[in-house]
C-alpha cells in the first residue's frame, strides 16, 4: 500500500497543480480588470505550479470590493456637509485667481473621477521636508481643542517620532479626542515599537491590517500608505512623507554628491490645508 501510494504521488501532485493553475487562471481572466495584470498573474500561475496559485490567492485577490461599496455610501452624507461649499462647473472659472484658468480642467476631472465636489472657502500651502512640515503639524496638534486624527505608514521611534508623541500626549491631557493609525507593516520599521510607546502615553492607536500570521492576514497586499493629519476638522496635511527623523534635512542632511545639473534635488512636500 505504502509503494503504491508513493508511485502514485507524482501523479496527485501534477492533477493538484493542474487544478490550482486551471481554477486560479479561470479567476484571474474573470476578476481581473487590467489586462496587464491578468497576463503577469497568470504568467506567474503557469511558471510556478502550486506555488503561483498560492501567491495569487494571497497577493492578487480583492476582498474588499463589497466593503468598498459599502464606504462609498458614505459619500451622501459628504456631500450633504458640502453642498453649500460646492463649485459647479460653470462657475470654477469665477473663483480662481487670474492666472489659474488652466485648473479648471483638472477640477472637473477630479470630480468626475472622485464624486466629491470641489469647494470653495480652502488655502494650501506648501512644506518643505520635515523642516516646515513637522513644525506646522506640531503647532496644529498643541493647537487643537477637539480632535486629532492622524493616518500614517510609517511612525518612527526616533527624535521626530518622540515630539509627536509628545505632542499627542499633550493632547490627551486637554481632553482632545486622539486617534493615531499606523500600518500594520509599517509599524514593525522601529524598535522599540511607536504603537506600544503611544499605548503607555494613553494615546489611542491602531495598527491597520496588522498580523504576524500570513494566514490570519487575508488583506497582506492592503497597505495604507497614508500620510494625513487632521486637526479640529478643519486644519489638514497630506503629503509623501512619513514621521521619521530622516526627513528634517536640518539634523540629517542628505550626503553631498556631485552637481551636474543647475536643478535641485526633489524634496517631498506636505501640503496644509
């Protein structure tokens, strides 16, 4: 039996991965909106039996697209908030500066795109690397009186990290509603770990999609790569930066290296709203 059963194995392992490579390849071609990405999936389903099958199903099925419709009607409750704010089309011309016409199209393609309308009464000012940006979002959080909601990817146990903790802490003792999510990947970049640090602060924080066990991780392709701080509902910044010391040029400039061109080196910017 036991001769019978291993000269038998080969041919169970090739009908398993026929059957994972014909049923993952049936999933993609049907679910799989970009063509681009359909090809690469399969590629990988074909030229890895088993194991491509298996990667798929952990790194290139969307579960959450029911979720998703569910948030998205949270959408009429926005725009019920700012239908008096809103900017229609014809009028988008009206409220700009001389000189800013051509955004006019790029605003009827963010509504068209997002659903949200544009607004009126809004200010954006631009900041520079940790240097300007971390010094206006600390001066709104030690400035609010209500609430603190701050979404980032990375939250850096370091000297940048600390004064935002710091200034979180501050908060909670006013009496300010906080709330901190950090990824749940991107909070295992520091050690010590910044969650358990704003935990002993008293600040209420969250890990987004957060487990050690693949399996208990459906989602481990989901990533929040978010950088938002929003203060008392009304002062915002967004941008590509995470709070880390490595972005105030002040205490860690970056190494000098040879200029062959007259440009400057691109910097991330934040943008306050």
């Amino acid at each position: 039996m036991i001769e019978l059963l291993s000269d038998l194995r080969p041919f169970v392992v090739a009908a398993l991965a026929i059957f994972l490579a014909v049923v993952t390849s049936a999933h993609v071609v049907l679910f799989k909106r970009d063509d681009r990405a359909a090809v690469g999936w399969v590629g990988v389903v074909l030229l890895f039996p088993i194991l491509g099958p298996v990667l798929y199903a952990l790194f290139g099925i969307n579960r959450i697209t029911r979720r998703a419709s569910e948030l998205r009607q949270e959408r009429r409750r926005l725009e019920a908030t700012t239908a008096e704010l809103r900017i229609e089309h014809q009028r988008i011309e009206q409220v700009l500066p001389p000189g800013h016409e051509h955004l006019v199209a790029l605003g009827r393609l963010v509504d068209r795109v997002t659903h949200i309308p544009v607004t009126g009464g809004n200010r954006v000012t631009p900041l520079a690397n940790g240097d300007e940006a971390y010094t206006a979002m600390l001066e709104a959080i030690d400035a609010a009186s209500e609430t603190v909601a701050l979404s980032t990817y990375i939250f850096d146990h370091d000297s940048a990290g600390v004064r935002f903790a710091d200034a979180l802490e501050r908060a909670c003792k006013r009496g300010v509603q906080v709330r901190v999510l950090i990824d749940g990947v991107g909070a295992l970049y520091s050690r010590p770990s910044m969650v358990r640090e704003l935990e002993r602060r008293g600040v209420r924080v969250a890990r987004f999609l957060h487990s050690l066990f693949p399996w208990r991780m459906p989602f481990m392709n989901l990533r929040t790569h978010r950088k938002i701080l929003v203060t008392d509902g009304r002062i915002g910044f967004t941008g590509g930066m995470n709070i880390r010391e490595g972005h105030v040029l002040s205490s860690s400039p970056p190494p000098a290296r040879p200029c062959r061109t007259s440009s400057s080196a691109l910097r991330d910017r934040w943008s306050r709203t």
